[in-house]
C-alpha cells in the first residue's frame, strides 16, 4: 500500500499554507494526500455530551476546518488523490501515529491561538523532535516556499549518521530537477595544538577545513553516485553550523536536516542546528531521522 503524504491542520493561516505545500510536493512525488485534524475536544466539551449534544461545537469546527483545506488542496490540484481523518485525540499523539505509516509529514510552523512572539509552535517542535518519518515544518519567506530559488540546502553533520538526511535531500532535488547545495560546518578547537594530528606544517585552520572536506565527500559519495543528474554544489564553512545554515537558507527551497532517533527515548530528540533551523529558517525545514 501506497505511504500518503500526511498534512495536519487545524485551520490557521500557518496550516494553510502547509496545505499548499504539501499538495505540490504530493503532486511531485506522485503520493496521495491525506489531510489529518486532532484535538481532544471531549475532555473540554464532555459535558455537553451528557446533556445529549450530539456534535459538539468543536468537532463541527473541526469537519469545516478539513473540508475547507480538502477545498484548498482541490483548487490547487483537482487531481490529486485526498483522504481525511478527524480524531478526538491529542495532537501530537495522533499525528505521532499518523507518521508510522506516513512516506512525510507536514506541518506548519504555529498552530491556531499561537502567540506571535512565539517562533514555533510546540505541536511542530515535538513533532519534528520525535516521529519516525521525514518531518517539514513549512515557514519561511514567498519565495522559499514557493521554490523559487531552484536549490535545496543540505546540512552535512555525522557522516555515520546523516545518510537518511542526504538520501532525502537527493531525492527532493531529483523530482524538483534542481541543485543541492551541500554545506559541512567546521570550526577549530582550541585546545587544537594538544595532541590532535595534522598535515606537516599545515595550519590547525587548514587542517580542520580539510577534514571537514574530506568527511564532506564521504557523507555525499553513494547519493551522488546513485543521482549523476542531480548537481552538487559543496561547501566547507567554518562557523556553528546553525548559524550557517540559517543564513544560507535565505537562497534555499528547502533546507534539509538530519536527526538521531534512539530507541526507547521518549522525549525530544533534536540537536541544537535542527532545532535553531526550525525557529529561524528563511524556508521549509525537512528533518529526516536516522534510526541507528
């Protein structure tokens, strides 16, 4: 059976554009697009139940919010196979298991009553710190979401443990017939002049942009090879890699990144360039787990 592309909404403007989002990437990858809302509306309207109410007020709300993105993702793309689901559950739970049998989930990046000030919602981090399937948190700028800039920026971190990160990203840029811009951020320790090994007479600098480099080509040489249409710019930078990334994402459709799924973990698994790229990004964020 055919994984759907899943999109949760929940009826703001952030959602509304995850829905136009996900109804072209479902387009370009040829996937079905299932539109899921969850809320545990009983436990705030169980008394109404008592009295004989048969639709609470919230989940009426919640049939128009899904028919109205269903009408959305329509217009968009009358083609295109959709499927909804509207659950009396926790959001996060509910989406959690919506992500097992999900090729993507997407979503976006603050939920309805969501303080401005608030960079990212707290359904999207927990979301994006936690399932088991490629999540996109789509913010940025008109242009980044609407692809316009014909790049995907791909952070390079472990080489051991960022392959599923750089299998998506060639998979994006593939469909999308666009270029990756693969980026490994390095920076030089202090304590370098103690006991660390180093090209004769090469700069601690040097030596470190090299390996940077060389754990560069390693991370991209299997992807490269099984993608010879997909051009690869590739860059050493040195600096924190959140801060790169953030500011190369300006230039970018979508900035790809990976993240270590341990079994068993129950609570947020997300490192410090993931997350900051979450709240800061100029374009959806796709985070890729990696399951060791």
């Amino acid at each position: 059976m055919e994984q759907p592309l899943v999109v949760g909404v929940d009826g703001s403007d952030s959602s509304l554009r995850a829905v136009d989002w996900a109804v072209e990437e479902a387009a370009r990858h040829g996937l079905p697009l299932r539109v899921v809302y969850a809320s545990r509306w009983e436990r705030y309207e169980g008394a109404g139940l008592h009295r004989g109410v048969e639709r609470p007020s919230e989940q009426i709300l919640a049939d128009t919010i899904v028919a109205s993105a269903v009408t959305r993702a329509g217009m968009r793309n009358p083609d295109l196979k959709i499927t909804t689901e509207v659950l009396a559950e926790d959001t996060v739970n509910a989406l959690l298991d919506e992500a097992h049998e999900a090729a993507m989930l997407v979503v976006g990046s603050r939920g309805r009553g969501q303080l401005k000030e608030l960079l990212l919602g707290s359904v999207s981090l927990a979301l994006a710190s936690r399932a088991q399937c490629p999540v996109i948190v789509v913010r940025g700028d008109a242009a980044g979401t609407a692809g316009a800039h014909g790049r995907i920026l791909l952070g390079v971190a472990d080489v051991a443990h960022g392959s599923a990160a750089v299998r998506f990203a060639f998979r994006e840029a593939a469909t999308r017939h666009c270029e990756i811009d693969a980026v490994r951020a390095w920076r030089c320790p202090a304590s370098e002049a103690v006991g660390l090994p180093r090209a004769k007479d090469s700069p601690p600098a040097l030596t470190w942009e090299m390996r940077a480099a060389t754990e560069l080509d390693q991370a991209l040489e299997a992807s490269i090879e099984e993608n010879p249409a997909v051009v690869v710019s590739r860059s050493t930078v040195e600096g924190p890699a959140h801060q790169v990334l953030v500011r190369r994402s300006a230039a970018a459709d979508l900035l790809v990144v990976g993240a270590s799924r341990r079994k068993g973990h129950m609570g947020l698994q997300l490192g410090r360039t993931a997350h900051t790229a979450l709240h800061h990004s100029s374009c959806p964020v796709a985070v890729v787990p990696h399951r060791p």
